[in-house]
C-alpha cells in the first residue's frame, strides 16, 4: 500500500510541475494520463471484477489503449521529441495485457506488475519534458508547442 500512497504523491507533484511550467503538449500529456488514473481507481473501486488480473483486465485494456491513442495524437501534433517516448512507454503498458491475452497461464503477479510499472517511466518522461521545455523558454524565449497543420505554414514558419 506505501507503494500506491508513494505514486499517488509523486503523480501530484508531476501533475501541478506540468500544468505551472509546462507548454500545451506538456498539460495535454500529463491530462491524459490524471484522466487515465482517475478512470482506473474509479474501475478497481466500483468494479474490482474488471480489473482483476486473474484474466485479462479488459476495463483497464480499454483505458489504457485510449490513453495509448491519445499520447499518438499529441506525439504526432506536439512539437516535442520526448512524447513519442512516451507513447511508446504507454504502447509497452498495451503490450503487457497483449500479453496476457495471448498467454492466459502468465501469472496474475507478474500481469499486475508490469502493466503498472510503466506509469513511474511516464511520469518521470513528461517531468522531464517540461523541464526541458521550461529551459528552452527560459533560454531562446517562447518555442512553437504544435506542428503546423498544413506544410506550406510549416515551410513559412521555419523560414520567417
């Protein structure tokens, strides 16, 4: 249980460090996964039988594909190279109950572990993403937080 009370403190200080310092892909990121979170007690509190990982725990495999898909959709707009290390952190969390749907006999300890181990790695990658964000604005000044949409603003962005 220490170890719950531990990420759950260490969750809020990411949470409030990001939404402070961080830019709109850094807030959009550490969003999606509070949502993910919240979701996730919600399921265990209210339906303890969805996600058990005596099975496959298909409530979680539904919120955690969902936050994989998010983090795809910000890694692929944001104009940071650290979200597409986070996706693939979330992408190796899918993996996990892949895993457990392909090979029913792997032990419900071992499924529970690993497919919350990668929430620590995440945190820590988008902490460290707005770190770094907060000293590039602190050195060049404002950084564009999106991609352009259309390549022809691209061109005239990188160019201006």
């Amino acid at each position: 249980m220490t170890h719950v009370i531990a990420f759950n403190l260490f969750f809020a200080c990411c949470l409030i460090y990001c939404l402070r310092y961080g830019g709109a892909p850094e807030r959009a990121a550490i969003l999606a996964q509070a949502v993910a979170a919240m979701l996730t007690i919600a399921i265990i509190a209210f339906f303890p039988h969805a996600a058990s990982f005596t099975s496959l725990a298909e409530a979680l495999v539904l919120v955690d594909s969902v936050l994989l898909a998010s983090l795809i959709v910000i890694a692929l707009k944001a104009n940071r190279l650290w979200t597409i290390a986070l996706a693939g952190l979330q992408l190796s969390t899918v993996l996990v109950h892949l895993s457990k749907a392909l090979v029913p006999a792997l032990p419900a300890s071992s499924y529970a572990i690993f497919a919350q181990f990668w929430a620590w790695p995440m945190l820590i990658t988008t902490a460290w993403g707005t770190h770094s964000h907060r000293v590039r604005v602190k050195k060049e000044g404002q950084e564009q937080d999106w991609k352009p949409i259309w390549p022809r603003l691209a061109h005239e962005s990188y160019t201006t």
